[in-house]
C-alpha cells in the first residue's frame, strides 16, 4: 500500500475533533479521490501525513514506513491548498529551490526544472517574475516543484483551484501520465467531475470520519439498474423479473434494479409482444456527485449535514508551504 491508514486522530485545543479515527488504504500506482465537505478534514489529513500538523493519534504508513518517517517523506510530493511563493522569485526558480529542499543534486535540478515546466506548460514564463502570475499559472508552478524530486508518491491538495478548463484537461493529463510510470496520486477536490474523470477510487470524508471508499463500480453496485423509456402506458407488469430484481414503472420510465443487460431482455420482450413502443434502454449509475450528496445527506431528516467548518482551526498569518 502506498498509504494504510488504520486509526488516525486529531482533536484541536482539546474539543474540537477535526479527524475521528480515519481508516484509509491507497494502492501504489492508482489515482485516489479525496472529498467532502468544507470542514470535513480532508487538508488537515493531508497535513498529518506530511508532518505539518502533529496528531493526536496516528496508526498507519506511507510507502511502508510509519507515517511521520523522515527518510520517506523525501520520496513523497506535496502541493498545499493554499500555497505561497515569493513572488521575487521566477518560476524556474521556485522549482529549483523546492528541488535543492529536498536535496536534489545541481545537475538534476536544472534539467528536472526545465522538463517539468514544459510538462506543465510554463515554459515560456520560467524567466517571469511570480507576481506577474495568474492564480492557475501559480498551480501550475505549484504542480512543477511537487515533482521535483521525482516521488513515488504525489499529495496535490485542490490542484485544479482557480485553472481554466484548458488547464484543467491539462493537469489531468499530467496526473494520468504519472499514473502510467507507476506513481500514487493522491487528490483532494470539491470539483465531482474531475474526480470521477481520473480516479481509481475515491474515499468520501464526512465529518472527521471516511464515509465511503472503493471504485465508483463498488460503491454504487447496489444501485445500479437498466431504465427502459417508454411511449404511452406499459400495461401491467410483473413486480420483479424472475431472478428478483423489482421493477418499477414511473410514469414513461420503467426501472429495474439490475446492472445485468442480459436480465432485461425478457422484460423488453415482453414489453414488444403488448405493443410497446421503446424509446430507449440505458444502464444508469449514480455519479460521483449522487454517491457525495447520499453520503452528506442525513437519513433521518434529509437535511445535508452541517459543513463542520469548525472543525478547522483557524489559519494564522498568510502562510502556507508547498
């Protein structure tokens, strides 16, 4: 595993409990979601394994050593959420000194410097000063000194923040490109979409606590069904096919509750021998967003839970580090 979390903790100034007891595992060489809400401790995680904030307690490892172990954290890539550069500096030399951080030789840093601002697209403004840059050209900067080092494992905290669609379908090339070399990609994101577009898995994180974690197939295995469009009234119809699967007509829509296309047929054919007109028969999967919403939403009530933006502590000063 590249992360395997069983119990990790942190509770601020003694009450308030920003992380439950996370239980986590991220394969090597897979593309891992992280989302929830605002105040759901998905950056205060992130901080955790990279030792910017001390836990309350911590069981697990990242690249098979436990979490906190410093020879390891050099093997890992980090891009913060919110993120600051001197903005005296160009953008090669920013990549160039995160690289000399984490001691990569002279040489190499040069050429790595050069390579990844072309990866990222910036090389026509490696000699620009930072404070001319827009918010998306800072992430992408961002990205460039989080693979300076070349890690085995890259945490990117919102990568997408402020990037245009252009840089966005960009920045998710780069992160399939990582995944075909091998590396772990780890994301947090509010944007659904992306996600469901790049990742492996996802882990839903609510209120200090994982929600959910597996592929989008496993998470929404049980609600998987064929829908079948029809004009007019279907007529009677049984209430299940005959392996048990329900069927419910709503309307012009006739919902069965299976993924298995070959468990359809005899309904289509039974809905053809009455004289039905079909309109369209279509697999439907929950998308990310509906998994998110099911797990944010309380059961009892309906309502969304609250954001828990308490359960951040307050940010100090303009800081931040890459």
């Amino acid at each position: 595993m590249a992360i395997d979390l069983s119990d990790v903790a942190k509770t601020f100034r003694g009450r308030v409990r920003a992380l439950r007891g996370i239980q986590m595992h991220v394969r090597r060489g897979e593309v891992f979601g992280l989302l929830g809400p605002n105040g759901a401790g998905k950056s205060t995680l992130v901080k955790v394994l990279m030792t910017v904030i001390r836990p309350t307690r911590c069981r697990g490892t990242l690249l098979g050593q436990p979490v906190g172990h410093k020879p390891t954290l050099a093997r890992i890539g980090y891009l913060p959420e919110h993120h600051r550069f001197a903005d005296y500096l160009t953008g090669a030399q920013v990549v160039d000194f995160y690289g000399a951080l984490a001691r990569v030789p002279r040489r190499d840093r040069r050429r790595r410097t050069a390579e990844l601002l072309e990866l990222v697209g910036m090389s026509e403004w490696a000699d620009k000063r930072v404070r001319g840059y827009s918010k998306g050209m800072r992430q992408r900067i961002g990205i460039a000194q989080a693979l300076v080092n070349d890690p085995d494992l890259v945490l990117l905290d919102e990568p997408t923040d402020g990037v245009d669609p252009v840089g966005r379908r960009d920045i998710r090339e780069i992160i399939q490109g990582l995944r075909a070399r091998g590396k772990t990609v780890f994301i947090n994101s509010h944007l659904l979409s992306e996600l469901e577009m790049i990742c492996d898995r996802v882990a839903i994180l609510v209120q200090g606590l994982v929600a959910a974690q597996g592929t989008l197939d496993e998470l929404t295995s049980a609600q998987q069904r064929y829908e079948i469009e029809v004009e007019g009234e279907p007529g009677p119809l049984p209430p299940a096919l005959p392996t048990g699967e329900a069927i419910a007509p709503t309307g012009g829509t006739i919902r069965v509750a299976t993924a298995d296309a070959a468990r359809v047929q005899g309904l289509i054919d039974h809905l053809r021998s009455h004289g039905v007109v079909l309109r369209a028969v279509r697999p439907f999967r929950p998308s990310l967003e509906d998994l998110f919403m099911s797990a944010v939403t309380d059961p009892s009530t309906g309502e969304v839970l609250a954001p828990g933006a308490k359960n951040e502590p307050r940010k100090r000063g303009r800081g931040g580090r890459p």
